[in-house]
C-alpha cells in the first residue's frame, strides 16, 4: 500500500564500529553560534594540527529531525577522514523536534553557516570554501541550506546575520527531498498523521504561528498552509542553476527514505544544470555496514568543488 512508503523514521546511521578516538591529530572545541528562547545554540569545531587545507565541512548532527550532544562521538568518529585530508569540521547541533519543527531547524543551520564564514579568519578557513554534509534528516537540511536562498541580513544588527549563509558543495546520504510527493506522486507524510505520530516525526510537520489575539504560538492546522510549508522545506524546489555542486549516495532498498527522493532532486539538477552526481548502492537500506568508507567518496567531491 502507498501508505506504508510513509515511514518516515530519518534515523541517524550508527557506525558498527566506533573506535576509540585518537585526538593527538585534531583539536575540538565547543563554540556557541547563536542563541533562541534564552539558550545556546551550539557546535562542535575540529580542527587538524597540522597539515590544514584552509576549507570547513559543515557537518549536521540530525536523525529523525533530532539533534542531540550524546551523538557527538560518533559523527568525531566519522571526521576523521576530512580532517586527514586537512579539512577542518564543524558539527551542528540544532534545535530539535518536538520542540521546533522543520523550519526552525533549518534556519538554525543557515545561522551556523553563517557564524562559521564570520569567523573564518579565527578558524583559519576560506570563507568562500565551505562545504555541507549530512545524513538522513541531515541530509536534508544540508541540501535546504545549499539550495535555498541566502539568509544574508544588511539591516541586522547582528554582524553575523548580514554575512552569506551559502555553502559552495553538498555531499549528503539518503535525503528526503520533496513533501508532497513522498514515494509516489502526489503523496505527502502530512496526509498521514497516525503514521507521523507512531514513527515520532509528527513534531517536526507540526508548524506553528504567532496568534496576535491569544499572544501565544499556536499550531497552524489549515490544510492548504501546511502544505505550502511543506513545500517550502522541500529542497527540489529551490533547484535554480547557480546552486552548488550536489553528491548523493542512496540504497536502492531503503525503506524509510525512497530512492525515489535523490532520484527526483537530481533529475532537477540536471535540468538546472548543476554539478551533480548520484551514486546507488544496490540492495543496501538506510544505512549499512561500512557507510564510512563511502564517506570517502565525499572527500573527493569537496576536494574537487572547494577550490
């Protein structure tokens, strides 16, 4: 049945083998990129010791539209291959669901973006050299940052607001990409709210308002408004031909997050004619056992695009 493509988990791949971590080669440093509803935003900077490239890799800690700091070793873990090759990472934690949904997540990884080419000289990185990766729910919100419009704010107050929140390369695993048409077209995870609450995404569709009568944020629950917000947090509309070169790597057996969504967006990239490059990996799900290796693959992409 079509609604059974609707299991929407976005989890975060777990690496079957995490090691212990050998910090003698990189630094990390917890640094505060913005603040909302009196708390810190934060992420993670690793920088290599030595041998520095000059670029950063933003790397968004998200599964399932969470973010969480327990997940910090494991994506340090999956760094290591772009801190050999000289990158310095950048791990984003954002504001999570059910507390904020889809759209505020979004906007907090713009921001980090932003603070991160703000402070690139201190960072010792090219501003004009930053490349975004994630997976899953990460994924997405890499490609919604890398394709969408620029966040940049002249007449803010905040010096961080007013620089480009754009990156200049996307390497991302198994995203969604498009929610209005979920696996088959014209299919939307919002038309399915029982499945949305027993897989624990609801929260992150659960797009809310300011109500000037009531003075309180409230839920938006008009059909027709929800669905053009679920538009406009789907990357595949946003394709336009001065976007950043794009590399997805998608199992053709994924069950939570169809093929059918890399295979779309790129088709779009191609129209637009954008860099881009989809890898399938036949017979594989939403994740599997040796995925770091295919990170290696990413490496090679943002050492080709982040020239």
């Amino acid at each position: 049945m079509k609604n059974t493509i609707i299991l929407i988990f976005f989890f975060s791949f777990s690496l079957a083998d995490i090691h212990a971590q050998d910090t003698s080669h990189f630094t990390s440093t917890e640094i505060i990129y913005g603040r909302k509803d009196g708390m810190a935003l934060t992420l993670i900077k690793l920088s290599p010791k030595e041998k520095s490239n000059g670029k950063g890799i933003i790397n968004v800690v998200s599964g399932n539209f969470v973010s969480s700091f327990d997940w910090v070793p494991r994506y340090i873990e999956r760094s290591q291959k772009f801190i050999d090759h000289g990158f310095t990472v950048f791990l984003v934690l954002h504001g999570s669901q059910p507390r904020y949904a889809i759209p505020d997540e979004i906007k907090d990884v713009k921001r980090a973006v932003q603070f991160v080419r703000y402070h690139a000289a201190d960072y010792g990185i090219d501003p004009k050299h930053i490349g975004i990766t994630g997976s899953s729910a990460g994924g997405h919100l890499s490609l919604m940052v890398g394709l969408s419009d620029d966040s940049a704010n002249a007449d803010s107050k905040d010096p961080v607001d007013k620089v480009s929140s754009r990156v200049q390369a996307v390497a991302v695993f198994f995203p969604p990409t498009d929610f209005l048409n979920y696996g088959y077209k014209k299919l939307s995870p919002l038309q399915n709210q029982e499945v949305m609450r027993k897989q624990g995404v609801a929260a992150a569709f659960d797009f809310k308002e300011w109500n000037d009568s009531t003075k309180t944020i409230t839920s938006i629950t008009d059909s027709t408004k929800r669905m053009q917000i679920a538009k406009e947090i789907s990357p595949a509309y946003f394709v336009t031909s001065d976007d950043p070169p794009v590399l997805i790597i998608h199992g053709d057996a994924d069950k939570v997050v169809p093929l059918q969504q890399s295979q779309l967006i790129i088709k779009e990239l191609q129209d637009a004619k954008v860099p881009n490059q989809l890898i399938i990996k036949p017979g594989r799900g939403h994740g599997w056992t040796g995925i770091s290796t295919d990170e290696e693959i990413f490496v090679g992409w943002f050492e080709k695009w982040l020239k």
